[in-house]
C-alpha cells in the first residue's frame, strides 16, 4: 500500500527543456488514428509544447492531374470521386459544371434540383461522419455509433439512386446519370424529421458537455486575417468570421432562389469551426426541405454529343464542398481531353494553416485543432 | 468593379501589361520582374483589395511555362487572373509567400511539379513526392516507363 502511494506521488512528466537543441521530435502518422488517413506529421515539440509542425504529404498521391490530362470530358468526372470521398457528389458537380460552362449546355430544371439535393445531403453526411470523429479524437466513443447511424440512412437513400455508396458518379455534363428511385422523396422526408431530433440529443449530448467545451474553447486560434492569408475557405474560415460561402456569394445552380443563411462564427477557435458545422446541418436539411417536395417534372439530362469537344481557353469553375472552395481550372485547346487540368482543393489549403495555428500551444490540443479542420488526405494529395 | 474598369485601373499601375480577351475574368500578362511590386500594389489599393489568391498553378506550354495566379477580393468580389511566362529551360520568379501564406504549399507544388525555382522561398523543398525523385512530371515531355501515369 505504502510503496503505491509513493509512486504516483512522482512528477509523471519531465519538465520542458529550455536549451535549445534538446527540442523532441515525434512523428504523427502516416497511420494515426487522429490523422484520419495517411498524413504524415513531424512534430518539434519542447517539452509538451509544439515548436513546429511539418506536414509531409504524398502517401497517397495519385497524380490526379495527370491522369486527367489523357482522359476525355466525360471520363475524368469518375476520378474527382476520389479526391474528396466524403462529397464525391459535390465534386462530380462541379466537374460537370465547368464543362457545362464550356459547352454552353442548358441543364434542365428537373436536374439542378436533384443535384442541389444531393449535394446538400452529400454536405449532412459529410459533417455528420466529422462530428462523430471529432468526439472520438477527443476520447468520447458513444458519439461516433451516432453519426454512423444517421449518416447510414442516407448511405441507403444514395444507394437506391447512384448505386453507389461513396464514390458516386452521378452527376454528368448536362444533367444527372438516372433519374430518382421512386422511394427517394419519401425517405427523404423522413430522414428529414428524423435528424431535427438527432441534432438536438447531438447537442445534449456533446455540445453541452463541459469537459468538452474546455477542451475546444481557445484552441487552434485562426484570426481572420490569417484565414484568409492562408487560402482557408469552408467552416474553417466562417468559424473566423470570413463570409466565404460560394453558395451565396457566386451561386451556381439554382442558390440563389432558396432560402439559407450563410453560418458565422466569430470565436477562431475550435468551438466556433465546431459550431459553424452544425448549424450547416440544420441550414442543409432547410434547403432540402424546401425542394423536396417541388422537384419539377421533365427530363433529367440535357442532350449532348457523344464525344465532347471544349472550345479552345480557359475554363474554371468553384463550388461549396463540405470543406471549403473545390476550384476546377481546365484549360483547353480545342481537342477531346483536358489540356492541362487543376483542381484547387479546400483541404490543402486549410492543412496549410495547421502550424501557425497550434505553434505554442500543447501537443493535446493539436488533436482538438486538426480535428476541426476536417482533413480528407486523399483531397490534399490528390 | 466590372471587368473594362479594372481594366482601366490596372493599366494605370502597369502599363506593360498586355489583356487576354476571352474568358470569365480579367486576364493580364505581366513581366515576371514586375511580379512581385504589381501584386503587392493590388492587394494593397483600397479600390482593387485582391487579399485572397485563391489559385496558383503552371501550365506547360511546351516552348514556355505560363504561371497563372487567380486573384479575388473578400471585400469588392471581383476576380483578376494575372500570368507570366517563364524561360522553360530555368524558369525562376520571386515567391509570394510573404505576401499571401497560401502560396508557400502551393508553390512548393508547383516547384516539384513543373520545377519552377520560387526565389526567396522559405522552405523551397518536395512536398508530395520523395526527395530522390527525377524529372517534372507534369510537363508535357516527361516519360517514366516504371511509374506510368498516362493512361
């Protein structure tokens, strides 16, 4: 008993070495179950105090790019399913949008709204998985069964109509692939209702909770400035208080009809990108609410050629993903693939930011703050 | 401001510069001497305010690198695309990482990808491949039998 007591009564920790050049050096990843994939980071630490942050990328870099350089209009939209997985649809949308842009094709109305819906949706899955990650970095593992369980549910409404539950594929130049499965507005409506009540046990049961806010509150501070310096677009730029929503600020489709706020935040820290996303679920699920129920008769997919020809010049398109600003700049020579083709993706600039954000801070807190980045890797790399 | 006014205000500033019809937005082709002061005056003019470079790529054009940065402003809304050329046999241009931190990732990307010498560059190393690797895979002549990404 006494020989117990004596050693938990020793320091646990050695205290931070104030010479220079006995700085510890630790690696994050490349398999890290907070880094969410394959990011690798080299950590500068004092003590328990970060120095620096160096993030080493390119474990899974395919050369996207590249490769769509030798694929044709219709064939590279497959791809970009694979960049940012957790909103392949609003990646396909924007790829089909910038070749509609060149082509100068009308996309019927029937279309558009069944792509906003399925990007809105593509947005609550998205921020749903992201939520229950984030509570399960910071040690609560109930909330992740949660999100996966919600987020399900529209796994299954995806299926039924893509036939496919991540990489969807669904969205082409000049409309969308099929048209709706006759279930999906009626389940729809019901995942609608059922979530406004998930929200709220979601935020009895995280948002609330003290232990939580403590360790969210102040941490990964991004001042606006900043934020925008370093290209941050999405949550993590609105929790600055960046309005930055290309919904509002250059609508594509049909936005600029509905009824929305942009969401901001102005604490720049953790809790405020924390609250930023879930008010975005609420704000999604009001935009599908109002075009559930009017989805508009007709065709589901425009005309157009076989082969697809893009005139000669330079074509870029931006969207809204779940992360930030998607960019697609394509420039063209007239010919039937991509000349050169680029794709801007919020991840990589957000991940930018990381280590002027938890420079000083405590190693713990590096978790709290990446966390509320929500880093996709194989969107950094691509 | 609209694309023929900013046409106008930034013809004042550089009147080197030489306009590309055509497009979406302005674009504007500046010597890559001129980079670094013109891109400091627009971010910095209240009236232009371009404080967000939202994309910065190169595109090889087989006798010439174009390097292409997309400007927009958070405060105006309105988007410029500025290029300049560079000499494709050693292509080199001022960073502009002090001005806007974004562009340190994105120019490290550039620099392995197309092999674009970024001068005074913080930390001018890969980023995405390995350190041993040969060749600027994404210009237009490159071949890499072993690792083939043409499809």
């Amino acid at each position: 008993m006494f020989r117990q007591t004596e050693i938990i009564n020793q320091p646990s920790t050695i205290p931070p070495s104030k010479e220079e050049g006995e700085y510890l050096t630790i690696n994050v990843g490349p398999q890290h179950p907070a880094t969410h994939g394959v990011l690798h980071l080299v950590i500068t630490l004092s003590g328990e105090t970060i120095i620096n942050i160096e993030p080493h990328l390119g474990y899974i870099h395919r050369s996207i790019e590249k490769m769509c350089e030798s694929l044709s209009y219709r064939q590279f939209i497959y791809v970009t399913s694979r960049m940012d997985y957790l909103s392949s649809h609003i990646n396909n949308h924007a790829c089909a949008l910038v070749v509609e842009k060149g082509l100068q094709v009308e996309v019927p109305q029937r279309a558009q709204y069944i792509r906003v819906i399925m990007d809105e949706l593509t947005r609550i899955a998205s921020h749903s998985l992201w939520w229950g990650a984030m509570a399960m970095d910071l040690g609560a593992f109930t909330p992740f069964f949660h999100a996966f369980r919600e987020r399900e549910a529209i796994n299954e409404i995806m299926e039924e109509t893509c036939g496919a539950r991540l990489t969807m594929n669904y969205m082409v130049p000049g409309g969308v692939m099929v048209d709706l499965h006759p279930n999906f507005q009626q389940k729809t409506k019901a995942l609608i209702q059922a979530y406004y009540n998930r929200l709220d046990e979601w935020d009895e049961l995280v948002t609330g909770n003290i232990i939580f806010q403590n360790r969210m509150k102040g941490v990964g501070m991004l001042s606006a400035e900043n934020a925008i310096s370093y290209g941050c677009t999405g949550p993590v730029a609105r929790g600055s208080g960046v309005s930055c929503d290309v919904r509002k600020i250059y609508p594509y489709e049909i936005y600029n009809q509905l009824q929305f706020d942009e969401i901001l935040e102005t604490g720049c820290d953790s809790l405020a990108r924390y609250n930023v996303r879930l008010k975005e679920i609420r704000q999604s699920l009001k935009i599908v609410e109002q075009l559930i129920d009017n989805i508009p008769e007709g065709e589901f997919q425009a005309k157009t050629k076989a082969v697809l020809k893009l005139p000669k010049g330079e074509f870029y398109q931006r969207v809204e993903t779940a992360r930030g600003e998607l960019g697609v700049y394509i420039v063209s020579e007239g010919g039937t693939t991509p000349y050169r083709i680029k794709f801007r993706s919020p991840g990589f600039s957000n991940l930018s930011a990381l280590n002027h954000m938890v420079k000083g801070s405590k190693i713990g807190d590096l978790i709290a703050a990446m966390g509320t980045l929500d880093l996709v890797i194989p969107d950094i790399d691509r | 401001m609209t694309n023929e006014e900013l046409k106008i205000k930034l013809t004042e500033l550089n009147p080197a510069a030489t306009f590309e019809e055509g497009g979406e937005w302005l674009n504007l082709f500046i010597d890559a001497a001129d980079l670094l002061s013109f891109t400091k005056t627009i971010k910095e003019n209240s009236e232009l305010y371009f404080d967000y470079l939202f994309c910065l790529t190169c595109v090889d054009w087989k006798t010439h690198l174009t390097m292409v940065y997309h400007f927009s402003s958070t405060k105006h809304r309105h988007n410029i695309v500025v290029k300049v050329k560079l000499d494709r046999t050693n292509p080199e241009i001022e960073t502009l990482s002090f001005l806007w931190r974004t562009a340190e990732f994105h120019e490290r990307e550039v620099y392995e990808l197309f092999g674009v010498k970024f001068l005074n560059h913080p930390d001018l190393r890969r980023l995405i491949l390995t350190d041993d690797f040969e060749g600027w895979p994404l210009r237009k002549d490159f071949e890499d039998p072993i690792n083939m990404i043409k499809l």
